[in-house]
C-alpha cells in the first residue's frame, strides 16, 4: 500500500488532461485532428492490450488462487463483463447531445483561437450552448469516475502498468476537453470560463479513485491496509471490461472520426507496441 499516494498522483494527471483539450481548442490556431486520431487511437491500442494481455489474466491468477481453477474462471469472466455493464449504464444515463462521445465538429472547432466572437445576442442561443457545455462537463464527470478507479487501481497494483493506463487516458481526455470547452467559449465569449468548467469535470477521476478507495479500505481494508486477493482480482478484471468498453466505444470511433486514411489503425497499432514493448522491458 506504499503506492497510494504515487496512484492518487496518476490519477490526477489523466484526469486533468481535460485542462489539455481545452487549451488546444482555446489558444492553437489550428488544431491538429490527425494527432488527435492518432493519440486516441494509440489509447485505444495501449488500453485494449494491456487488458487482455496483462489485466484480465493476472485478475484471474488472483481468483484462480482464491476459488480454485474452475470457479476462479468463471468469476473473472464475470467480473470482466461486470466492468463493461457498469461503464454502460453509466453511459446510458447521459443524455445523447450530452454525451462525451458525441464531440464537437472539425467545423465547429476549427480556428477557434483565431475568433474571439462576443457571447450571442441571442439569449436562447446563449442558453443552448451553455446548456451543452455544462451538461457535456457532467457527462465527462460521471465517466471519469470509473476511469480514475482504473488508473488508480492499477497503479497500486503495479506502478509501471499504472503509468502506461495514466498516459492512455491523459491522451482520451484531451479530446473530451476539446467537448466541454467549445460550447462554453461561444456561450460566454470567455476562454476563462471555458477552461476552468473542461479542467473542473476531470476532478472527477481523482475524486472518484478516492472515493472507491475509501469505501473499499472500509468494506475489505485488512489489519495491514490492504485487500483480500479475490476483492482485488475482481477489481483488477472490473478494470478490464471498463477499459475495453471505452476503447471500442469511444476511442476508435472517435479516432476514425477525425484521422484520414490508416490514421486510426496506425494509432491503434502503434500503441499495442508500446505497450508490449514496456511490459517486455520492465
């Protein structure tokens, strides 16, 4: 449990890369949507290999040794899809325009650093985007909750894995960054507002690793601070399917959305290298 604090300090850092999204949306006078294809297709390469590779297996080490072979299996299985259902009811929750996986246009951020329009005259126009805005920062909130639980719990597990989960998700929220300040922006004319509300709703993946921490040190916390093996095979494969779940329903599409060609592909690619290269490595 000496990796608390380092785990809590990854979490942080890949939450707030929504702070990222929305400088490169408010001060770059050209955003770069190549890049963002392929850094949220490298997410997705990073996450996807490292949960079937790495996660999934060593959860079912864990439950393996706690309910013998057979019934270990089924757990972890269990546990996989349970990670996947309960990322999407939470995204069944939000509401379609809301959500962060419907991210704005190339149009409609395109040169956004070289206008500085004043907030609309019209006064419903105003209230739309704003709306948008603020609902599309509790969207990336609510979302951010079990992905700061990913991070932290595999940063706790092993530092080096943490690291490279941390990285991922950093690069998947700067496009979510992108979301929440755009609406903003042209609702108040204020690049100030608009970075303060995208850097606020990635507070929420800290605060939910701190959350989860809390109850789960009250429910199963031992004498020594730590948890059962089979609580944290079970996490450990929740993490799993939460992050599967993200990468084919909200990395890959949002890369090919914005890349040309193999953009995505070459992202996606790229990232399962890295990943087992370091895994290979360290």
């Amino acid at each position: 449990m000496a990796n608390i604090g380092f785990a809590f300090g990854l979490t942080l850092f890949a939450g707030l890369a929504t702070g990222i999204g929305s400088l490169v949306a408010l001060f770059v006078r050209e955003t770069n949507y190549r890049f963002l294809s392929i850094s949220t297709g490298f997410s997705a390469g990073v996450m996807l290999y490292v949960s079937f590779v790495e996660i999934f297996l060593k959860g079912g080490e864990a439950l393996a040794a706690a309910y013998g072979p057979s019934t270990g299996e089924w757990v972890n299985v269990a546990s996989f899809f349970g990670g996947m259902a309960l990322i999407a009811v939470i995204d069944a929750m939000i509401p379609g325009p809301e959500n962060p996986h419907q991210l704005p246009s190339v149009q409609a951020t395109a040169g956004v650093a070289e206008r500085a329009p004043a907030p609309p005259t019209d006064e419903g126009t105003r209230a739309r985007l704003m709306r948008m805005g603020l609902f599309t920062a509790l969207a990336i909130a609510l979302h951010n909750f079990p992905e700061g639980l990913a991070t932290f719990l595999a940063a706790l597990h092993d530092p080096t894995l943490g690291i490279a989960i941390a990285v991922a998700l950093a690069l998947h929220n700067i496009p979510e960054g992108i979301s929440v300040a755009v609406p903003i922006y042209y609702a108040t004319g204020s690049r100030r507002k608009a970075f303060l509300y995208s850097f606020a709703s990635g507070l929420s993946e800290p605060l939910g690793a701190g959350i989860a921490f809390i109850g789960l040190r009250l429910a199963f916390g031992g004498a020594n601070g730590g948890f059962p093996p089979e609580v944290m095979g079970i996490l450990f494969t929740g993490v799993a399917g939460i992050m599967v779940y993200i990468s084919l329903d909200e990395l890959l599409p949002t890369s090919r959305a914005y890349g040309r060609g193999h953009d995505s592909l070459t992202g996606l690619l790229a990232g399962m290298a890295v990943m087992a290269l370091s895994l290979l490595l360290l």
